[in-house]
DNA sequence: GTTGATACGACAGCATACTGTCAATATGGC
DNA sequence: GCCATATTGACAGTATGCTGTCGTATCAAC
C-alpha cells in the first residue's frame, strides 16, 4: 500500500530554476507565488503517501480517512461533505459507497430530506478513526515540532489567503454556496 | 475541461473543528501541522484547477503542462522527469505518449542510453508553451501581488521545510536519489 | 399553489496517478 | 570480464477524482 515514490533532487525542493531565473519576465510576487504553486503539488504528493502510511494501519486510505474524519462528529449528507473537503459530489459518493459496504459507514434516512440520505459511522469505522487518531497525533507532534509551531500557523495562514483569493477570483469555476 | 468545483463553505477554509478543539491530545505544533496539511490538499485542488484553466488556452492540461515544461530547457528521459515532478515513473510515462501522439513531443534516441529515450519538445509543443507562459505570468502577477512576495516566500520556504522533514524521516517511502 | 432555480443522487465515461511485475539495460565493485 | 544491484520501459490492474447528463426533490419567489 505504500506509496513507492522517488524522493526528488534535493535541489528541486528549491525554487524551481524556470522561475528563479524569471525568463517569462513575472514580477517577484508573481515568482514567489509560481514557487509556492510548485511546492504544494509536491507537498501533496507527499502529504498523500504519509496519510496513506497512517490510514494503513487501519487498513483504509487518504481518501477514505478524510470522508471517515467528516462524519465523525455527525452523520452528513454526501453533497455536504463533498463541499466540505472541496471534491466533487460523485467522488465522495464513491468513497462513500465503498465504506458503506466494508461497513465503516451505513446511510441512514434524513428527516429533513427525502433523498439525501445520512452517511453515518459505525461502530467499525469508529474504532477505524481511534486507530488512526492515535498514529496521526504522534506523527503530526513530532513534526511539527521538528518545524515550529508558529512557522506552521503563518504558513496555514497565508496559504488560507491564497485559496480565499483563488475562490473569488475565479467565481465561475467555484460555484458559489448553496 | 472547466473543473465543476463548489465553493466549500468559507468557515471549513480555517482550522478544520476536528484539529480546532484538539479532541485528541495534540501539541499546538502538532494541531499546526495537522491545519496546514488540510490547507494543503484544499490548495491543490483549487490550484490544479486554476493550471488546467491556464494549460486550457493551449487546450493542454496541468498534467500535460508540467511535463511539457520539464522539457523545455532540455530534453529528458521519462524517468529523469518523473523524480523531478515527485511523481511515479508510469504516470509520466502515460502522458508523454499523449504527448507524442499529440505532436507536441517526441522521443529522440539518447547517445548515453540505448533504452533510455529523451522527450524532446516539439515546435508544437514549444508554441503551447510559450501561449501557457503568457496567461500563467498574467495570472501569478495578479494573485501574487493580492498576497504578498514576501509573505508566499516565506510560506512557500516553510512548505520546503516540511517537504524536507518528510523525505529524511520517511526514507523508505522516498526512495534514495540515484 | 404554481413555477423556476437549485440541490441531490445516480449513472457513464475519462484523466490522473499509484502498485506490482517483468525483461532488458546500465552501473559499480571485484 | 563477472556479477549483484539499480535503472528503465512496458504491461496490467486499481484508486482517486473530474465531467456530463438525467430525473427527482427541495425551496424561494410570486
């Protein structure tokens, strides 16, 4: 299950050459903020194999973790996650059937609506969401700790602000809110 | 090709609840870095959106784009490109023969390697290039400048940090270089 | 109430990326 | 030169996520 990545050159972890030396004459900010681009499709890559590593233990994924960690505090409809965790409708239905039927998860009726049904846990894909809880919490103090606290808050910070003004800008391809 | 994404609601884009109130015991790093990996995979998913609206001018992709650009110096071998992208060696393989097919690439004996061929760019593929490069300037300028040069540098250099951490403490899943 | 816009689930199809496996080719130690 | 190891391309299969489309349900405006 482990995700058999390369780690990459060590000196692209740096701002990528194409920008640095800014053939395609951008301003700073518009470099900084094309390196910041760069960086967080590797982070991705990367963020995705270690929360695989972590699901593992309870032999789920990434992906299923992150609909399981959704419905942990109450039963959502499916449309309700998909906007949460910023996926399309029909890829958390997927997750969602598949859950439903290794029984971590069951859809329950809505009494607010005929047919937008509840994903609720079981108790399986509770004590599924304790283990990774546990393996998460020791992975994530000790790296943030190998950073910084308060590196890792301004970091989160400025990245909100990017994906706030990505959301506005482009208003047609983020549909606005219910 | 427009990505059909909803905006998700403005509150989820802070710390997630579940991280919020430190139901599990995390250290405040530990609740940083759990914020900024949720951040993250939002992000990508907003920021593969806006590349593939700016690879779409050229009717490419934000796949097909990063490959196209990690041979635009200098042609490479399918598996040089896919350590450099931090991405699985079939994966680019996969889109360079899109690529070849599409014209916009081609493959050229390698005088090093019998087997290893180089991607090399073809006057199609440089021309979509160049019709990307104009559009993505426009845009990175534009959002850059909203945010801040030096507050994305610095965000983008504690990414690099974290991206760093990951491949030292995790060897196994990040194979050596070379 | 009726109606138009929106939300939702469902289905089909495609794009992207990963894993596993194999044979052929380099590569480095001896 | 020989051999163990790593690299590379190729093939098959799977997971994740997107688009398009449809019918039905919900909701707000009237």
């Amino acid at each position: 299950m482990e995700r058999q990545r390369r780690a990459a050159d060590p000196r692209s972890t740096r701002v990528d050459a194409r920008a640095a030396r800014n053939g395609r004459g951008r301003t700073p900010a518009g470099d900084a903020l094309s390196a910041l681009v760069t960086i967080v499709f590797r982070l991705h890559g990367a963020l995705t194999a270690a929360n695989d590593r972590l699901a593992g233990r309870a032999h789920q994924t990434s992906a299923r973790w992150q609909v399981l960690a959704a419905i942990e505090d109450s039963p959502k409809a499916v449309a309700h996650i998909s906007r949460r965790l910023w996926l399309a409708r029909q890829s958390v239905q997927r997750v969602a059937d598949v859950l439903e039927q290794d029984a971590l998860a069951e859809f329950t009726d809505n009494p607010d609506h005929l047919r937008a049904r509840l994903l609720r846990l079981t108790p399986d894909g509770r004590a599924a969401l304790r283990g990774i809880g546990a393996a998460q919490r020791t992975w994530a103090d000790g790296l943030g700790a190998r950073i910084g606290g308060v590196k890792l808050e301004r970091a989160a910070h400025v990245l909100g602000e990017v994906l706030r003004a990505l959301s506005e800008t482009h208003p047609g391809a983020l549909r606005k809110r219910r």
